[in-house]
C-alpha cells in the first residue's frame, strides 16, 4: 500500500468513532450542561472574593453566599431569606447554579442579566440594606480590592459596574455538568436505572418538559403558577406583573431550573413544597390536570435525582483585610 493510500485509510478509520460520538447525543427536549469557559480568570477571582465577602453589606454580615450558599445547592434551603436586621424576604431565594442559563434574573425577571441581579441585592433595605456608593467605597478603601481590580481592568478603579461584572463573571462559571442525566444524554445507556428513565419517559410524555427544557431544564419562560387549577399562596409576590404592569401576568413567574433540584428545597417562589414528591404532586394537578399515583411520583422523583450535576469546586477566597480608613459595619438594630 502506498502512502497515500495508508493515510486515507487512517483518515478514515479515525473520523467513524468522532462521527459515532456526536450521533450518541440524544435528541431530547432538555440538552447536557457543558462546563465553563473562562476568558478572564483575574475578573473570575475578582468576582469570586466579592461573592463571599460580607463586607457589601451595612452590618458586615450578609454576603451574596448568605442566601445563595455553594455548599446548599446555591440557595439557602429555606422557604425565604433571611436579610437585614432579621427580615423575613418575601420570596424564595432561587438557586445561582446554572443561572447565566436563565432568559432573566429573579423570579418576575426584573433583571436583564446576572450583573444587573447583582446590584440588587447591595442596595435592597431588606437584605444586605447597603448603598452602591458606600459599597464602592469600602471596595475603594482596601489596598488588595484596587490590586485585583487593576489585574482584572487594567487600572485600580472601582466602582459598581466592574464589581457586578465580576460578580457576574464568577456565576457564570457556576454550572454543574456531568449529572447523571447529561451522561446519559450523551449516550451512556448505564448511566441511568429501569426506574430513572420511566421517570423520565413520565415527566416527558406528561408534558412537564413544554416548561422545563433546554440545558438548564427551565428557566427560559415565563410561566402562570396554577394553570388548570389556582395555586393558594400567602406570598405577597405577584409574579412578572409587578415589571410589566399587565393584570395578564400575575402570578406569571419565571419557570425555575430543575438542575440540582434534590439540592434546592423547599420549592416554588413562596417555598411552599417541602419535599420533590409534594413539589410533583402540585404541579401535575395545577399544571397538567394530572394526579400522579405514588408509584408515578417516585418515579418521576428519581428521574429528578439525576440532574444533579458536578458542584462548583475551588479554594475558599481570603478576603484582602479592611485598612485602617476602610468604613465599619453598622451593627444590627435591636
């Protein structure tokens, strides 16, 4: 055999299991996660210091991790936050995992984007009760903060845009591949049980993926909870008519993603469903006019299961020390 020939030979020998690779990945209503891809990792660091520092709080206690802790799932496990001075929010904190995947932020959308949703917060009087302009000047005011902020800007400036950027660098670095499921999907016929993928078969075939699809298994729709029956709720929240002013939209909420939902609890933006299985029992009958049985609903639970990815890994960030000028916490008031 000439060379010629031995190479087209190989050619064609290699390419067939690139081929096969790509045709395993099924065609289905949700899509794997793949994993991040840093473009700044001084803005990601940056960003990450900021996530946990409680600093941008007035008490000097409340951090973005408080109520979004990457140890729990990127949420806090309770029905509503907890903010300044004790407050009870009004609302469930959603997760921050797979976030950047979401067509808004908050669960009536009233951020366009990840950075947006991190200013709120900072200055909102009922969770870390701060200012942008006192925030920016704590920042300011900490030797180490203006070195990190010349290595991610190329100068030591601060100010809220670059520190919700990088907030919003470091989540979008957030995603959780590798489930289970995303295994699965990538043609690994081992990767899920008999009875995850009947569950699966089940959340498919009863419509819940006409919500919960693509990557991030929802969050890129809004939706009205209670749709064949009214959902009852003592939550002040109102939903996406509280932005767009349209009586149409109450109760419209932003569908919520169901990776790492074993993770999540309690569920729904009033965080009334304590359990997975109370939380599909709800929403068969509110959104589907279906009653699961109990065989169903385990099932259908254990498909869920199976969507927990990879969670973020890294160091712990040390927090560059407050100067000597750097403004004090107000404490809480008693």
């Amino acid at each position: 055999m000439n060379r010629g020939k031995l190479l087209t030979v190989i050619f064609l020998v290699t390419a067939v299991p690139t081929a096969a690779v790509i045709a395993a990945v099924r065609s289905e209503p949700i899509q794997p996660i793949e994993p991040a891809k840093v473009a700044n990792p001084a803005l990601v660091e940056l960003g990450k210091k900021l996530y946990f520092d409680p600093r941008l709080s007035k008490s000097g206690f409340i951090s973005c991790n408080s109520c979004h802790n990457l140890s729990m799932g990127g949420t806090d496990n309770i029905k509503t936050s907890i903010g300044h001075n004790w407050q009870e929010g009004p609302i469930n904190a959603p997760t921050v995992l797979n976030s950047s995947m979401n067509l808004a932020q908050f669960w009536d959308g009233r951020a366009a984007d990840l950075k947006e949703q991190a200013g709120g917060p900072i200055a909102n009087p009922g969770e870390m009760a701060f200012s942008h302009v006192l925030a920016v000047d704590v920042i300011q005011s900490i030797p180490g903060y203006t070195e990190e902020f010349k290595k991610a800007f190329g100068n030591e400036t601060v100010d809220i845009d670059k520190m919700t950027l990088a907030i919003a660098a470091f989540e979008e670095t957030l995603v959780t591949p590798n489930s289970r499921f995303d295994l699965w999907l990538k043609g690994d016929d081992k990767a899920l049980t008999k009875v995850e993928l009947e569950g699966y078969t089940l959340f498919r075939d009863s419509g819940c993926v006409a919500c919960h699809n693509g990557p991030a298994a929802g969050g890129n729709s809004f939706q009205k909870m209670g749709l064949i029956e009214p959902y009852k709720s003592t939550s002040p929240s109102e939903g996406r008519s509280a932005v767009t002013g349209k009586d149409a939209d109450r109760f419209n909420f932003k569908v919520p993603t169901l990776r790492n939902v074993e993770l999540t609890y309690p569920y729904f933006h009033d965080g009334a469903a304590n359990t997975l299985g109370e939380a599909v029992d709800i929403m068969g009958r509110l959104q589907l006019g279906r009653k699961f049985s109990d065989e169903e609903n385990a099932k259908i639970v254990s498909f869920l299961k199976t969507l927990t990815g990879d969670q973020p890994s890294f160091l712990l960030p040390i927090l560059p020390p407050s100067a000597d000028n750097t403004p004090r916490p107000t404490p809480f008031e008693k």
